[in-house]
C-alpha cells in the first residue's frame, strides 16, 4: 500500500523553522488585531441589533448575516478583489486582516449579544440611579460582564481567527506562516514535509493560544 | 421637599398611578404599604426619572424631575434608591461597587472616594469585607453594601423598595436596623415596605396604595390603630 | 441597476461551481457525520484513559488550518501513489474535518442528557443497546441536530478552499469570471447571495428548531 520512492528530508524541511517562526508571529499578529477590532465593532453591532432604530438595525443586521452565511474566504476575497470596483487596492494583509476582522465582528456580535440578554436589566437601573449616564452604565457596568459571558465563545473566535490566516496565501500573501511555506514550497518542493511543520506549528499556536486565554480569564475573573 | 402632584403612569394600556399626590417634607420618614401590582415601585422609579409619566409631575427641591430640561444624573445624586434585588455590580469589589459612581459621577479621585466608602461601608457593618466580591456576601450583606453604596453619593433623599423582601427571615433585623439608624440620623426616605412593625416604629406617616390609587394616608398610629378606608382594614386584617 | 458584461453562461457557470460546492459538502457531511457519530459514542461511552489517542487526532483536526490539511494530504497522497484526484482528496480531508466537529456535537447532546434519565432507564432493565436508542438517541437529537445543522453550513463554507486543489467549485468559477470580466465586485456579490441563499434559510431553520426543542424541556 505504501510504495515510498519519496524520501522525507526532514533536517532540510528543519533549517526553514526560524523563517516558519517568523511567519508565526506574523500570523499571530493578524489573530490578535482582527480580534481586537472585531471585538470592538461586535460591541457596537450587539447594541445597534436591539435597538429600535431600524437605521441602526438593518446595517448591523445584514453584516452579522452576511458574514454568518457565506465563507470567510469569500470575506477576503470581496476585501481583496471586490473593492477593486470601487478603486480600492487592500495590500494581501490589509484584506486579509479586514476579511477577518468583518468575519469575527460578525460572529461575536451575535455572542455578545446573547450575553447582553443574559444581563439583568435591574443592573442598568441600579448604575442610572447613581447619576451614571446611559454610555457610562454600559460602559462601566453592562459591558465588563458581557465580557465574562462572552469569554469562552470569544477564545473560540481567536483559535478560528488563527486558522482563517492561513487563507491568505489565496490573496497573495506572503509573510503569514503559510504564504512563507508555500514559498519555500515552491523553491524546494519538500511539500509534504514543510506543510506537516507548519501543521504543528499551528497547532500549537491553538493550544498556547487557548492556554493563555485560560490564565486571563483566571486572573481578570475572580468574581 | 419631594412634591408629587396627580400623577399619572401607565405602562401601555395598563394604568399603574392613577393621580398620585404626595408631599414628603424634609427629614420626614414615609412608608408606603399595599398589595402586589398597586405600583409601589414604579412609583419610587418616577421619583427618581427612571420612568416617564404620563400626566401631573414630581419636584424634587423645585426641580421638576420630568421636564425636559432637568439633567436627570445630576438630579439623581441627590436621590439614593435601593431595590428589592440588591443589585450589586458582581464584578467589582465591594469597596469598588460603592466608589465606582464617586469617581465617574462626582469626579473624585481613587484616594478620596475610597476614604468615603470606607466609611460608609463601616457605617452599615461591612467594614471587614471591603476585598471581597459580592457573591461572598449573604443577601443581607449586599443589601446593606447597596444602601453604603447608594449613601455614599450623600444623597438628600433615600427611596427603599422593599429592601427585606428577598432576604431570609433572619436576615431582615440587620437591614432594618440599618434603615432605623438612617432615619434617626435623620435622613427624608420613602420606603416602600411589607414589614408593618418596621413602618410603625419609623414613619411619620404611613400611605397605603390599592390599585394606583393612594387609598388613606396618616400617622403610623392611627392607619394600624383605626384605618378609615375599608382597602385598608381589609389589607391590614391579612398581614396581621 | 448593474450595467453588466456577464451573461447567462456566465451565471451557469458560477451555477454548476455551485452545484460543485454542494456536491463535496454532501459527501463530507454524509461520511463525516457516520465516523463522528461512531467517534462521538466511543468518546462518550469510554473512559478518556482508552479513548485519548482519538481526542487527541481529533482535536488535531480542530486546531490545524483546512488548508494546511487539503496540502498536506494531498502530497501524502501523491508520494504514497495512491493516485487520488483533487476531488477524492478534498472529499476525504473534508468528511475527517467534519467527523472531527460532529464528534464534539454528538459527545456534547450525550453528556446533556441526564445521568439519572438513563440510570432510570436501565433500572427498568433495558440493555445498553436498548438505553442507547431509546432513551439516550432522541433525547441527544433534540440537543444535537440544530449544533449539526450549523456543522453543516460550516463545511458548506469551509469547503470553498478546495479552490486550492484547482477544483471549480463556486468561488473558484467567480474567480475566474473576475478575472476575465474584470468585474470583481458584481461577481463575488452573485457569488455571495448564492452562499447566502443557500445557507440563511437553513441557518433559519436550525435556530427555529434550538428555540421551540428548548421551550418546550
Ligand atoms: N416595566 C414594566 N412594564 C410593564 N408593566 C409593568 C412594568 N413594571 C411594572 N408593571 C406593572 O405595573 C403594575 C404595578 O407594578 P409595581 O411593581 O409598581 O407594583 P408594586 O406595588 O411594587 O407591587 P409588589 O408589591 O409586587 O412589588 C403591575 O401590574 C406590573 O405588572
Ligand atoms: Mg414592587
């Protein structure tokens, strides 16, 4: 069943790691700034979906839609190509990071929203009746529980954040872990044995990733 | 001086206050009793702005509280309310839940609010709990962390809201106590309250509402002694 | 609206892209969903001190990008001489990705239900096979379809990186028409309302059902 003619050439495959690792934190980096700004606009989605402005409704609506129901690789494209209609060029990691982020802002919307509910009113009330205005209520005292009901979805988010980065290589991108393999793929053909690092790689990317969400939430959540 | 004058409120359909009128002088100690659904509550929630109403208005020290051009947050320092839930801000300390609104609100520094809330918070017996969460406090812990809380702002007015009623039975005494020492202190407050012992011992007057309507209003001795509407015989000869 | 060079070939091929997409998807789901099925009774019904290599490739599944796992078996394949086409592979890397999320769905509605519903079951002396699939199968499919539904619409998604592999399936097709139309925006929009047709009203339905299941416990 095996009729291996291939020889593995792993220490060759081994003297690209520190070009890999360099990719690794490039990938990294764009998790973590998609997450943040996904974060950032999901709060404001999760508000303008349950307000009574349709003007506010519709838009965060159909964004939490679309990016629910149709792949996170066309998100990139639309970034990356679709713009081009309009004149805009988006750099392979400026797509590739608005792609993400419009994916993560729509899904943690709906995340942050379900903890919103999840929220007693009373807690709203009892921060107006201090004299707190209506921003500073949620700022102040809505939004840090959200966060703590959303914290587990919302480490999900990042490990997905994580693999939708290796979909830049299909926009061009070059400096992310797997554009920088599939380089050196295609100067040294050792396909097999660079994309099996990199799949380590990754994964433990994931796992120290999950391990590091689990010691914030250790120390941000004593309560 | 809280002034009430013919107020109307209703949620939708349903009308909750049906022309209330109520004066409540300053240092004055009044209890609202009455059935469920009567709009106790929601009563104390117009006073302080967290609902509109429909027709009359409310003055707080001359300040119609419904206007619209009143700042509500600055009218609300003035008035402290504590509900029924203690609503407790989970996510912070207890020397937190009562400085938060002495920093954002009123501006102080860390140092300032903290000395405040300390004193508050010894005031009503938490003074050992300052670090501590309120998940770890028992519900008459929190209910007395949300009165220090509510003072902290040194309110002119106290609103209650049946602040014993999710409470264990033993726990009730030290809440009440907590309230008796604020009125003796003289503090105005309107509490809205199902304990009748308590509402004799501390209220100057006592009002009874039945279906949003302030059905008799009196002193403590002469609403429980000799209640002249018949709402009120009939609610007072159940409770007893 | 849209003053537009595409013309109806055009949109029957970004159609039979499509046709494409839901091909690979059917077959990924249907075999993913019998393995995951199978992973997920072993998960739940073994101890985790037999059952750790599973979770653990299982879990390898999870954290690796698709993409990496579509190259990475489709140059296995090639050294191996196995001789799979693009097809074949991406079938089969998609069905594992698959079996891997509905082992998590189908350990997750197991564990919901509850452990003295089934001791009550085998106290009425119904055998293992009996408590399985008369007690424990209906009770997890309430918990467990609306979690594979949206399985489903994810490797619906997921599945347009077969593009990799130089399969036409409906992304790909847009692309193609981009490049030759030059008319990017129009077609990923074609593009995307296609998805969206496709997936919005199913998603629908998997929120209907989570919400009327859970109602009425
Ligand atoms: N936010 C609201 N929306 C709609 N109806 C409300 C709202 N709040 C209160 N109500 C209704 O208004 C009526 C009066 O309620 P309120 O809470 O003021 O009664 P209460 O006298 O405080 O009763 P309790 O002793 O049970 O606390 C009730 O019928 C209640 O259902
Ligand atoms: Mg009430």
């Amino acid at each position: 069943m095996f009729d291996f003619s291939y020889r593995f050439q792993w220490a060759q495959a081994m003297r690209h790691l520190p070009r890999m690792l360099e990719g690794a934190l490039v990938t990294l980096e764009i998790a973590i700034l998609s997450l943040v700004v996904g974060i950032a606009i999901a709060v404001l989605l999760a508000v303008a979906r349950d307000s009574k402005y349709i003007w506010l409704r519709a838009p965060a609506t159909a964004w939490v839609e679309v990016a629910r129901n149709t792949p996170a690789l066309f998100q990139i494209y639309m970034a990356h190509f679709g713009l081009g209609s309009f004149g805009i060029y988006l750099s392979p990691y400026t797509a590739l990071l608005a792609g993400i982020a419009f994916n993560n802002a729509g899904y943690l919307a709906e995340t942050f929203r379900g903890a919103l509910r999840a929220i007693p009113e009373t807690q709203t009330r009892a921060g107006r009746s201090l004299g707190m205005g209506q921003a500073q209520t949620f700022r102040l005292i809505v939004m840090p529980q959200m966060f703590r009901v959303a914290f587990l979805p919302t480490t999900n988010q990042m490990v997905w954040a994580i693999l939708m980065t290796s979909l830049g290589v299909t926009v061009g991108m070059a400096t992310d872990l797997t554009g920088i393999v599939q380089n050196l793929n295609a100067r040294t053909f050792r396909t097999f044995e660079l994309f099996a690092i990199a799949a380590v790689l990754y994964y433990l990317i994931a796992k120290t990733v999950m391990l590091g969400a689990q010691l914030i939430a250790w120390r941000l959540f004593r309560y | 001086m809280i002034e009430i004058e013919k107020v109307y409120k209703s949620f939708g359909k349903l009308e909750v206050l049906k022309g209330i009128d109520l004066t409540v002088n300053k240092g004055e100690v009044v209890s609202i009793i009455g059935g469920s659904g009567s709009g106790k509550s929601t009563l104390l929630t117009c006073i302080n702005g967290l609902e509109p109403i429909q027709s009359g208005r409310i003055r707080i020290d001359q300040t119609e509280v419904h206007a619209r051009s009143t700042d509500l947050n600055k009218l609300r320092r003035k008035i402290g309310i504590v509900f029924q839930q203690f609503n407790a801000f989970p996510h912070l300390s207890v020397l937190d839940n009562v400085t938060l609104a002495l920093r954002k609100v009123l501006g102080m520094s860390r140092r300032e609010a903290e000395e405040i809330a300390v004193k508050q918070l010894e005031h009503v017996g938490l003074g050992d709990k300052l670090k501590v969460y309120p998940s770890r406090l028992s519900g008459g812990q929190q209910q007395r962390m949300a009165i220090a809380r509510a003072l902290a702002m040194s309110p002119k007015y106290m609103l209650f809201d049946e602040v014993t009623s999710a409470l264990d039975p033993l726990l009730v005494g030290e809440v009440l106590d907590t309230l008796k020492m604020l009125a003796e202190e003289g503090m105005t407050m309107i509490c809205v309250t199902h304990e009748m012992g308590f509402a004799r011992d501390v209220s100057k007057r006592v009002a009874f509402f039945h279906q949003g309507v302030m059905a008799e209003i009196a002193p403590p001795d002469q609403l429980f002694g000799a209640p002249q509407h018949p709402e009120t015989q009939k609610f007072l000869s159940k409770v007893r | 609206m849209f003053d537009t060079a595409m013309t109806w070939n055009d949109l029957m091929f970004m159609l039979r892209g499509a046709g494409v997409t839901l091909w690979i998807t059917a077959i990924a789901v249907a075999g993913g969903t019998m393995l995951g099925v199978v992973f997920g009774v072993i998960r739940s019904s073994l101890s985790p001190w037999v059952t750790w290599p599973l979770a653990f490739v299982l879990d390898i599944l999870r954290s690796v990008p698709l993409l990496i796992q579509l190259v990475l078996v489709n140059s296995f394949q090639a050294i191996a001489g196995w001789g799979w086409s693009p097809f074949t592979t991406s079938c089969v890397v998609l069905a594992l990705y698959t079996a891997a999320l509905v082992t998590e769905v189908v350990r997750g509605a197991v564990l919901a239900v509850p452990e003295t519903t089934r001791r009550a079951a085998r106290s009425l002396g119904m055998t293992w096979a009996q408590d399985q699939t008369q007690i424990v199968f209906p009770m997890a499919l309430r918990v467990g379809l609306p979690s594979w539904i949206n399985v489903t619409l994810g490797v619906m998604k997921d599945s347009a990186l077969v593009l990799w592999l130089g399969i036409i399936e409906l992304l790909r097709a847009s692309q193609i028409l981009v490049t030759r139309l030059q008319e990017p925006m129009f077609i990923l929009m074609v593009a995307g309302a296609i998805y969206f047709v496709i997936s919005f009203p199913i998603a629908r339905l998997g929120e209907r059902l989570e919400k009327r299941w859970r109602e009425n416990d």
